[in-house]
C-alpha cells in the first residue's frame, strides 16, 4: 500500500496537524520529512490541545510509528520538551523514530537567525527566528552535524570543529561570540543521551511497512507558497513543503506517493512578509483573525488575513501533484454575509491572469475578486455534506471547481471529529 502525502496548499497552517491526526487513525506511520521546530501544527483530541512543533501529528496513535525524517533539522531542546509534554498528557513515545541522517539545529543557530533577520532591516522575511535558514545553510554547505554523528563522540568532535570554525567567523562578523567548544559539546551529549534510544536508521522500518501494505502519511510542514524553489522567494522556508519532496526528506521510492491531499483553509492565511495578493488589511480582515483565532502557532504572531486565492491553490494542486483537496474553517464564515474569493490577478500592466507569476509582479498583482453569499448559519455541528447549509455548498463546490481537485474533507472546528467527508456524504 502507499503513501498518502499531506500538504499544505497555501502560506502554511492550514490545519494540516487536525487532518492528519484524522487520518492517521488507521496508518502504519506518519513521517515529518522537512522543516523543523518552525511548524506549529495544533491538535485536539482525547489527550488534549497540542502544538506539536517537531513530533509527527500521529503521535497520539501508540500503533502507528512515528518518524521524523532524514530532511528534517531538529533542536535537540525543542524535542525534549516537547516529548516531556505529551508524554505528561498520557501519550507514550515508544513509536518515536528520529532518522540518524537527520541534522542537529545548533542552539547557536537561533541566535545567528536572529541576527541575521536584524541585519535584512526593512527586507527582513519575517522568520520564526527558530534556526532554521542557518541549519539548512549548513547542511547544504556540508559543514552540518548530524544526528547519528553523536552516537561517535570522536567523529561528533571532529564534525563539530568544522561547524564551529564557519560559525565562530559568522558569529565574528557580528561582533557576537560562540560558547566554548567544551560546552557545546557537554550540552549537546547531555540532550543527545535523552532521545538517543529514538534515533535509528528510518529506511528499514519504511520500507518493511510499505512491503508490508502499510499506509504511510508524509506530514508537510508549511504549505506551497513558502517552498524554498516553488514559493515566494525569498520569502520563503529553506527546505521543499512540495509533496514530491517527501519521498527525498523521508527515504522511499517517488513511486509510492499515490495520493495527495492538499490542505487549504477555506480563506487564506500567512505570517511573515512578502506578497500575499488576497490580503484584506481592513475589518473583515480583521474580524476572520478574530473570528479564526488567527495568531502564529509557533510565535504567537498575528496572522495576515484574506479571502482564498484560487490562483494560489490551483498551483499549488498542479506543482504538488494533489488527488484530493480538505478544506479547513469552513466554520469560520459562518458569521459573514458575504464571502469573496480570488479568482484571477490583474498585472501591474493591466492584464489579467490566472497563473502564478514570479514574486516582483505578485507584490504588485491586484486581486480579481468573486462574491459568493453567506450562510448566516452554525455549521460546527454538521456531519455530512448534504446538511450543510445550499450557500455554504455552492461557495464549497465553486471553491473545489477553481482548484480542479476533488474536494474529499471539509473541517468545521479544531477537533478529530468536527469533519466532514464529502464522499460519503454529497
Ligand atoms: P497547521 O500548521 O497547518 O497544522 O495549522 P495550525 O495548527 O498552525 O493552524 C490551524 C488552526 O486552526 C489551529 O488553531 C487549529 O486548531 C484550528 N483549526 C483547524 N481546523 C479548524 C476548523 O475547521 N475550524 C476551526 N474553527 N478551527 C480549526
Ligand atoms: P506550519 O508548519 C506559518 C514562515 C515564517 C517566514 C518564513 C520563513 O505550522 O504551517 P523560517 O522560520 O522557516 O525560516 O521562516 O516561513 N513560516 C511559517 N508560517 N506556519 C509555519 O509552519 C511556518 N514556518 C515558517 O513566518 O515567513
Ligand atoms: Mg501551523
């Protein structure tokens, strides 16, 4: 059996954590193959409410193993809290599995992100100052440190010299300072003995689960527009979101990824800059931040508003591949008379389009909007589609219609079962 890729569709938090939570009731494994402590995925079940930042949103199944992959990087702090959170909720973390190809985020990275974005001034890209531009700098530089590096405390050493050397003279360019390496070295052997029974090599317990017809997710982390080749660069994440990217970020063969469901809020979010054509900067922006509780998972940051981008969507379906399409927080526009949608953009020279153009002409693309009827009506109790209210089913069918992709899972609150499935339902 294959794998089902999760991604995320639009600028990030989409509620791809609650859908794959969903999903992964009944899988083998959930992998997380890219990004690192910069996802904030929230989830709400029996155990409770969740940021899961680095576990994998299928932790909360004590049989389905849950793999944080080879393209992963990952702070070694962040990890270990976030264990020690879940673990005192009840949940257990003996189907954890870290890759040992994985890289090890640096403490000092975070600072270096942070400084870095200081120095960008006024073109700051708006980071989680979490790190992880300088891991995925350095691994691509092969000066990184990896996971399985520290199980060989003299290989560890030698590979940390050549990441301190870079990192002392970036540091130096600062005027900031590095810690020693005697206490780099200490506090990364003290965490590493916490997590080591965790690290291990992934490919054989994927491969034995996919030669088994285990169903495997792959977990994206941020969504299409924030993919370093695909989205707003430079305003984007540095690693691949892209579905494609899982069967690299998580060790398996291209082949196995047969579907692809494609999350998308019902309106649009983003935190950070860059261009975000559907933005709405007024009060309805403001009343979908209110209303959607639209503030940064992992920074806390208010989240920028807008309606959905169709044009956004429908490239991120073709470019990630997606089978089918889940739409979140339909719940949301229940209170609003009027609900629009972004059909098209009319370039600075005034011509339209409806393909995605490159990051100069998007900051200045004005959107092209469609107006659809409210609903006026609760929908956070509604289980099938044929219960929904007609507006909301003709927003949702015209909304499925612009993207081309089946629309197979409509979600109308933040926990496990405030979902719809349309197949089974319509
Ligand atoms: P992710 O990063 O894609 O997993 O998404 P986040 O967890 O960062 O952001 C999604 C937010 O929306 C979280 O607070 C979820 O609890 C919440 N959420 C997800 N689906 C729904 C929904 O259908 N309705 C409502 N009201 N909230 C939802
Ligand atoms: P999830 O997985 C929303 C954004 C940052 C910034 C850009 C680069 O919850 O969807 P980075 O720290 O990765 O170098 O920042 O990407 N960003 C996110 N936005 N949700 C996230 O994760 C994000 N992770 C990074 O705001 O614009
Ligand atoms: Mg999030």
């Amino acid at each position: 059996m294959p794998v089902t890729a999760v991604v995320g569709a639009q600028w990030g938090d989409e509620g791809k954590g609650r859908i794959v939570d969903y999903l992964a009731q009944k899988v083998g494994a959930v992998v997380r193959y890219q990004g690192g402590d910069n996802a904030g995925h929230t989830v709400m079940n029996e155990y409770g409410r969740f940021q899961l930042h680095l576990l994998p949103s299928g932790i909360f199944n004590p049989n389905t193993h849950c793999i944080i992959g080879a393209g992963t990087v990952v702070n070694l702090a962040a990890l270990i809290e976030e264990i020690d959170r879940v673990e005192t909720a009840g949940v257990m973390t003996n189907n954890l599995w870290l890759d040992e190809r994985a890289h090890v985020l640096l403490p000092d990275y975070r600072q270096l992100d942070a400084l870095q974005e200081q120095a960008r001034g006024n073109h700051a890209i708006g980071t989680t100052k979490r790190g992880i531009g300088p891991a995925y700098t350095y691994k691509v530089a092969r000066a990184g440190l990896r996971m399985g590096d520290l199980k060989h405390p003299d290989w560890a050493l030698q590979r940390l010299r050549v990441v301190r050397e870079r990192l002392q003279a970036e540091f130096a360019t600062f005027g900031a300072e590095l810690p020693p390496l005697e206490e780099m070295v200490a506090q990364l052997t003290t965490m590493f003995a916490q997590i080591e029974k965790h690290v291990v090599d992934t490919v054989p317990i994927l491969r034995k689960l996919l030669q088994a017809g285990a169903v495997v997710i792959s977990e994206g982390q941020l969504g299409v527009m924030r993919d370093l080749d695909w989205g707003i660069y430079p305003y984007v994440t540095s690693s691949n979101p892209l579905a494609s990217y899982a069967a690299i970020g998580a060790g398996f063969p291209a082949s196995y990824i047969t579907r692809v469901v494609g999350v998308a809020k019902c309106y649009t979010t983003a935190v950070g800059a860059g261009p975000f054509p559907a933005e709405l900067t007024g009060k309805t922006g403001e009343q979908l931040r209110q209303i959607g509780r639209e503030y940064g998972a992992t920074t806390g940051r208010p989240r920028r508003t807008g309606w959905f981008d169709a044009v956004a969507a429908r490239y991120a379906a073709w470019i990630s591949g997606m089978t089918e399409l889940a739409l979140t927080k339909l719940d949301v526009l229940d209170q609003l008379p009027k609900i629009g949608i972004c059909v098209g953009y009319k370039l600075p020279d005034g011509r339209t389009t409806e393909e995605m153009v490159d990051t100069y002409t998007l900051e200045q693309v004005e959107p092209i909007w469609e107006y659809w009827p409210g609903w006026l009506t609760d929908t956070s109790t509604i289980t099938t589609c044929a219960a929904l209210p007609e507006n909301a089913r003709n927003f949702l069918h015209r909304v499925e219609e612009l993207v081309g992709v089946h629309l197979s899972i409509v979600s109308v609150g933040p926990e496990r079962n405030q979902l719809i499935l349309m197949e089974t339902n319509t």
